[in-house]
C-alpha cells in the first residue's frame, strides 16, 4: 500500500487532536461546544483553519473579533495572537492546517 490512511474522531463532544504531524505539515481536528475556546496563543506556523461546521469567532492581534462560518478557510500568518471561541448555538468543528509544520520554525529557520 502507498497510501498513507489518517482518522479524525466524528463527535459532537469537545476533541482536540493531532491528525498528522511530521516535517512536511500538521494537521489538528478540533471541536468545540457553545461557549468553549482554546487558550490565547500565538500561531506557530502558516495557518490555514477550514471551517467545516459552525461559526468560529477569532480575534487576531489587537484586531476586532470576527466571525467567519462553514464554508470558509481562513489564513492566519506566522506568530499573530490569537483568541478563537465558539460563541455560537451550533457545534464548531475545524480543520487547522500548518504549512510548513512548526518544526520547521523550531528548527530556527526562517521564511
């Protein structure tokens, strides 16, 4: 077999997992109830956070918070605070993709 087969958890409940994590990229499946969030951080890569279902609320830098819903994909550049939260009725459930992974930053190159 080539291929190489990776699993998410397909739930309604609070999941924060690593999908894949390797020298090319990382991939992390998230899902948050109403009223939950992820502690303020920094982005340690590129990010690309599709949104699959629901409303995630991000507020980045010193901007204003913003709300962008299913269907969207939104770019977050290396080392931009972040707050995201689900402040919405319906679960929250996104994909956070990392190009290149944050071991390329660890590393102490640069792009």
């Amino acid at each position: 077999m080539i291929e190489k087969i990776y699993s998410f958890t397909r739930t309604d409940d609070r999941v924060i997992e690593k999908i894949i994590a390797d020298d090319n990229l990382a991939i992390n499946h998230m899902v948050l109830k109403k009223g939950q969030a992820l502690p303020q951080h920094f982005s340690n890569s590129n990010v690309y956070m599709v949104i699959i279902s629901g409303t995630v609320t991000l507020q980045l830098a010193d901007q204003p918070a913003q709300c962008y819903p299913a269907g969207t994909i939104v770019n977050i550049p290396y080392n931009i605070k972040m707050n995201l939260s689900n402040q919405h009725e319906e679960t929250l459930e996104f994909f956070v993709v990392k190009a290149p992974s944050p071991s390329f930053f660890e590393r102490g190159k640069s792009r």
